[in-house]
C-alpha cells in the first residue's frame, strides 16, 4: 500500500514519526538531524520505533540516542518512553519513545 500526503510542521503540534527497525544506520543519521530542528521549532516530538524482531525497536533507539547525544546542541534532551509492545496476530514489536527538550 501506498500513502501519499503532504505534511507541514507549522500545522502539527507535535510531531510523529515512524522508524523501521530494520533500517540502516544512514537513516537514524538522518533522523537525528531531522529531529534536532524540529526541536528548535516546536517542544516535543514522538517516534514510534517498529521491527520483526522484539530487540530491534531498543536497539535502534539507544543507537539513535547515541547518535543524537553526540551533538553539542543536544545538550538537555529529554527521552521518555512511551508504550510499548506487539502488534496482535504478527510478529510486528514497537516502541514509542518522546523527544522534548528540558525546561530551562
């Protein structure tokens, strides 16, 4: 199935993306980055980590963490996991995690 829409961050107030699990590390490279500006414009963003298999999804994050952690203007960015789990009837396992920075 194919989704095609047009997203715009001044009309999200918190902003949501989806990672597959069994993407490359390019792409949480990218991520990061992505990210890091949207935190320069709105206060949290939610990513929602998804994979085959059940260590994938803490896997990607804390090598995501890694990678955003890295960056000096990363300074005071907060993570809190959200929900967690498997998706009924497949071997589909995901794990919501929350991106804000801290109150200053």
């Amino acid at each position: 199935m194919r989704l095609e829409y047009t997203f715009e961050l001044s009309g999200c107030e918190v902003p949501r993306f989806s990672v597959e699990a069994v993407e490359g590390i390019g792409k949480l490279f990218t991520l990061a980055t992505l990210i890091l500006n949207v935190l320069d414009t709105r206060p949290q963003v939610e990513l929602v980590f998804h994979g085959l298999n059940p260590e994938d999804p803490g896997r990607k994050i804390e090598a995501f963490k890694e990678i955003l952690g890295s960056c000096a203007t990363a300074r005071g960015v907060v993570y809190e996991l959200g929900n967690g789990g498997r998706v009924p009837g497949s071997s589909i396992t995901f794990q919501w995690i929350s991106i804000r920075r801290e109150a200053r």
